[in-house]
C-alpha cells in the first residue's frame, strides 16, 4: 500500500512538472514576435536586388516590435548624383504619413475635453461653417453650381476623410475647379455631403490649424513638445537644421518607361508645416511612433494616449461607408489607390484592412496603416504584434514598381515571423 502510495505521489509529481514545463513554453512562445535567423537575410537580398536591377534608387526598411526594433537596414543611395549611399540616419519627407501624427494631436485635445467629436469644424474654424457641395459640374469648362451642404462637417469627418473635402490628384472635378479658380482645395466646395462618402482629402491640414488654434502653439510647437521629445523622435520635424537637411534622401520621378529621374536637392530646405503633410523624419523614429500604438498609447513608461483612445483611433469610424479606389487625376502625383479598397474601413487616422493575410503571408485584419506620396509606408499590426515602416522617395504615388516591393517586403516579413 506504501508503494502504491509512493508510486501514485511520483505520478502526480511528474503531471504537474509536465504542466510547468508546458506552460514555460507557453510563456515563452507568447513573448514578443521575432524574426526567425533567415528573415534578415532573406530581405536584405531582396532590398539589394530591387536596388541593382533599378527598382528603387534607395530604401530604408524597418520591423519593430513593442519593446525594440528587429530589422533596420539601409540599401541604394540617398543621393544618386553625388554618390550619397542610404544610411540609417537618413532624413525622408513623410509627407502624408504626417497626417497620423496630427491626428494623435487632435486625440490629445480631445482627452483634455479641449473638442468633441462631433463637434463642427466650424466652431474652431468659421470658414469651414456652412459649406457649399458642388451640384452640377461642367467638364467642358469647369463651371459648376452649389448647393448647401445636408449637414455641417465635424471632427470625426475630417479625421476619416469623410468631409467633402478633396485633393486635386484624387479628383478630376477638383483638378479642374482648381485649375480654372487658383483657390486652395480647402476653399472649394465640397465634393459630397459630409459623411455619406469617403475621400482622400487635405481634411488633416484643416486639423492641423484646429491644433494651432486651441493650443496657442504652432504646428511644429505642439508636436515636438507633446509628441516627438516624449517619444526619442529627435529628427522628425518640419523645420530641419542644417545639418538634418544635409541628410535629406532626393526625391526619384518614374516617368512611364520606367526610368527614373532624380530632383536634386534645394541649397536651403523649404518648410512647409501643415497638419497634412510637411515633416521630416526617419526609420527609427518613425518605429518610435509605431511602437506608441503598439503599447496602446504608451511607449517606455510615458503615457501619451489611453488604451481607450487607441481602440476608438483603430476601429471603423465610418460605419457602412468603405475607403474608395482613388483615380489617378493627376498621373505625375499618383496612380489609382489604397490597396483593400471597396472593402477596408477608416479610423480616426488609419485606413482599417479588413481581410486577413495569414494565408497569403501578409498584414493580419485588423491592421491599420497609411503612407506618404513619396513612397513612404507603415502599418501596425497588433494581431501579429508588429509595425513596419518602409521609406523611399519616388514618385508617383503607389506607382506598380514601389508597390511591388513592399508587397515583397511584406511576404517576407511574415513568412520569417516567429
């Protein structure tokens, strides 16, 4: 009966050493992803190959998690004509990628009960109140008639792209209007009644001055000192030195054949600070700000956002509406855009994918992300607990060949994650 006793005690013994050791496991599996050894071998090569055969002049590339980043690499030149390679340290024009940030400013104001919402634009803003929506147009010669807007265009309408307002290069009405008028986008009527449609517009600029309004400080003011010293982002800016701008990538024009053209360089950098466009920034710091999301609002002890705002920031803001294929109205500037178009949601900030890439090794649903017009990128993966920023500078916009290789890029992330 005592070895029976004894023998029963081990058994039991040995089950819960075996759970222990389980749930170790367990543990350890749950940590924060990685990539496996060859992930970094395997999109070195393919940066390097998309460098040597012309596809890009030059990119920087980086995979973080919440905690640290996992791949970090320069390839190509950040000036082809005088022989510059591409480092870490180099300076890109974020441009639209921009327009998150103002919108993490705008959710500060918010959790401060500085607005609402729902509130007007026109509260902050008079010449937003009472706008007029184009009713008829004429493509001959570009006159049109308004009629007032079914309701007044608000915060969340602008933080969704679902004000009316447009862009030239993603309407030919707009392209039109502006080219006949010489008005800024922002005064034109607007293309539809706030909130029934979405489309990509200069909404966040309109932000940017709501921020500049409330806050008695610039644009650049607020967020260096809410957003940017809080975060380590110590060379992203709209005002770079001297010496920062001594490490500005040149923008590449891919005319149709293929062939890429280099602008080179201004002697003196040209600011333009505006909500929707105009910093400059780089790799790391960029991943600094992805990280932030990816610890719901918080990055290394500094709370710049809550948990809360995070989710209503990454979640469907736009209800039935859907993010629509952008035409390409002015082809120099862009081509026809967003990937997952007719079905990806918008939040306040971030277009929402929908579909899951699991089996075709991409983005999990539930990703958020945008870009710049220079080819620049990031999305936020919090099913997969990643973020990715890609930086180039080429024009157009989501032209086939940049695509291609951050679609590339893409696979090989998620066929090395761990």
């Amino acid at each position: 009966m005592m070895a029976f006793g004894r023998r029963w005690r081990m058994r039991r013994n040995c089950t819960w050493l075996a759970i222990l050791v389980a749930l170790g496991c367990t543990a350890q599996s749950a940590g924060p992803p990685t990539l496996n050894p060859n992930g970094a071998a395997a999109i070195d090569r393919m940066f390097q190959a998309a460098v040597d055969q012309g596809e890009i002049p030059g990119v920087v590339a980086a995979v973080t998690n919440k905690d640290s980043i996992l791949y970090l690499k320069a390839f190509g030149k950040q000036d082809v004509a005088r022989g510059i390679p591409m480092s870490n340290g180099t300076v890109f024009r974020i441009a639209s990628m921009t327009k998150p940030v103002t919108s993490v400013g705008i959710m500060m104001l918010y959790e401060r009960g500085k607005l609402r919402l729902d509130d007007p634009a026109g509260n902050y803003l008079p010449a937003y109140k009472g706008r007029e929506v184009v009713a008829t147009f004429n493509e001959k010669d570009a006159t049109y008639t308004t009629r007032p807007a079914k309701g007044e265009m608000t915060i969340r309408h602008l933080l969704t792209h679902t004000s009316g307002l447009s862009y030239p290069f993603t309407s030919p009405t707009v392209v039109a209007i502006q080219t006949k008028t010489g008005q800024d986008p922002r005064e034109l009527p607007l293309l539809f009644d706030p909130g029934t449609k979405w489309n990509y517009s200069p909404a966040t600029a309109v932000l940017g001055d709501i921020i500049a309004k409330l806050s008695g400080e610039s644009i650049e003011e607020w967020d260096q000192a809410e957003i940017f010293r809080p975060l380590g982002m110590v060379d992203t800016t709209y005002t770079p030195a001297p010496k920062e701008a001594a490490r500005l990538a040149t923008i590449h024009q891919r005319e149709p054949s293929g062939r890429l053209v280099e602008t080179p360089n201004l002697p003196t950098f040209m600011p333009d600070a505006r909500g929707d466009g105009g910093l400059v920034s780089t790799a790391s710091d960029y991943a600094a700000f992805v990280q932030l999301f990816l610890n719901e609002g918080s990055w290394h002890g500094k709370r710049l956002l809550r948990p809360d705002t995070v989710r209503l920031m990454t979640s469907n803001q736009i209800g039935s509406v859907v993010v629509d294929t952008m035409p390409a109205a002015i082809p120099s500037r862009s081509a026809s855009f967003p990937f997952g178009a007719g079905k990806d949601k918008f939040g306040l900030g971030f277009q929402i994918t929908m579909t899951d890439g699991k089996r075709t090794h991409e983005r999990g649903a539930g990703s958020y992300t945008w870009g710049g017009i220079n080819n620049t990128h990031f999305w936020v993966d919090p099913k997969n607990g990643i973020g990715v920023v890609i930086l180039t500078q080429v024009l157009p916009f989501y032209n086939a060949t940049s695509m291609d290789v951050v679609k590339r890029f893409e696979t090989l992330i998620y066929e090395h994650l761990q």
